[in-house]
C-alpha cells in the first residue's frame, strides 16, 4: 500500500514496463468524501533506463500525454512507482489542480494512470 507520506509534490515517478520505464508527476495530493486524490501528469515519452528519463525528467523535455488526472487511492496504487526525481512545481501546474477543486463537475478517475496512457 502507497504510503501518502512518502511521496511529495512536484516529485517525478517512474514506473517499469515490459521493456522500458514510463513517467509521471505528482501535482497534488488531496481529498474527497475522506478518501484520498491523487493528481498526477502522465508523460507520454518511454526510456529503456530511468538514468535517461531523470535526465529529461529535470530539463523538462517531456511530451505530454495527460496533462492532469485526478485517481482514487486505488487506482494510483495499481501502478507500482518509484521517486526518480523532485522538481518544484511550476505556477500552470499548479493551476490544472485549482481548476479541478473549482469545478462542481469534478472527476475522480478509477482507472489506472497505464490505462490513462494507453498502456497495459
């Protein structure tokens, strides 16, 4: 189980996949009907080796496959991550998860961030 504490804002995940190592970004960890959200931005780019993706994780030369999801506790833990890399995050980041909080309409995805990205 993902501890909440372990993870920070701003910090860049990695994930493994059959042949390489996926990534995405932590943006914000909150909370709706006391049951924890994760946001997250999923990167769209694959490495074969996460020194390679913590290169172009910190110059910030990623593409961008979703730009902000918010998951269930559930759905982010289905994906196994690892810390690779923190950065603090940038003012248009931070405003993707206000703009979520401020929609009455808001959305929290129970899919996994692979099925996100069109992954298995």
């Amino acid at each position: 189980m993902t501890n909440a504490q372990s993870f920070v804002p701003g910090d860049f995940l990695v994930f493994q996949l059959e042949s390489g190592y996926g990534l995405m970004r932590l943006l914000a960890i909150g909370a709706q009907a006391g049951e924890a959200v994760w946001h997250v931005r999923g990167y769209s780019d694959l490495f074969f080796d996460t020194e390679n993706a913590e290169e172009r994780a910190l110059n910030g030369v990623l593409g961008v496959a979703v730009s902000h999801v918010a998951l269930t506790e559930r759905a982010f833990e289905s994906t196994q991550v690892s810390r690779l890399a923190h950065r603090d995050l940038e003012p248009e980041l931070l405003a993707l998860v206000k703009a979520w909080e401020n929609d009455p309409e808001r959305v929290v995805s129970d899919r996994s961030v692979r099925l996100h990205l069109g992954l298995r």
